[in-house]
C-alpha cells in the first residue's frame, strides 16, 4: 500500500465533520427554535466524532524508517 494514500479522505471527512458540527451547535445557540436542544447537542456530538477521522489522518501520515523498526534482514538462498 502506497503511503498517505487515505490520508485525504480522512482529512477532508475530518474538516466536514467539524465545519457540519461547529454549524448546527450555532444554529442551537442563535436560532429561535423550539427543538434548539437538538442542535446543541448533535453539533458538539459530530465534532467528537471528527476526532477519530482526525486521529487515522495523523497516524496515516508518520513516517517510519526501516532502521527505526529493527525488522530483520531474511535472506533469499
């Protein structure tokens, strides 16, 4: 698997994720609406779920060399 192949994605859901969450936590705050609760608490809800998108993002762009693995030479013949 070729690196940072996933990385994008991951990234992009992570930004939507928060930008969808951090949107309707306002519309809770600000709007005059009667099911206001619904929105406060979905939006922040969205916002943590981003972190586990966030969290595949980072670990799919470290970078590991092979003398950082100490993974043993096998020979062929």
């Amino acid at each position: 698997m070729e690196q940072g192949k996933f990385t994008i994605l991951f990234l992009s859901i992570a930004v939507f994720l928060d930008v969808v969450g951090l949107i309707l936590f306002f519309i809770g705050i600000f709007a005059p609406l009667s099911y206001w609760d619904f929105f406060v608490l979905s939006g922040p809800l969205l916002m943590f779920l981003s972190l586990v998108f966030w969290i595949f993002w980072y670990m799919g762009n470290l970078t590991v060399s092979e003398e950082e693995l100490n993974l043993p030479k096998h020979d062929i013949l």
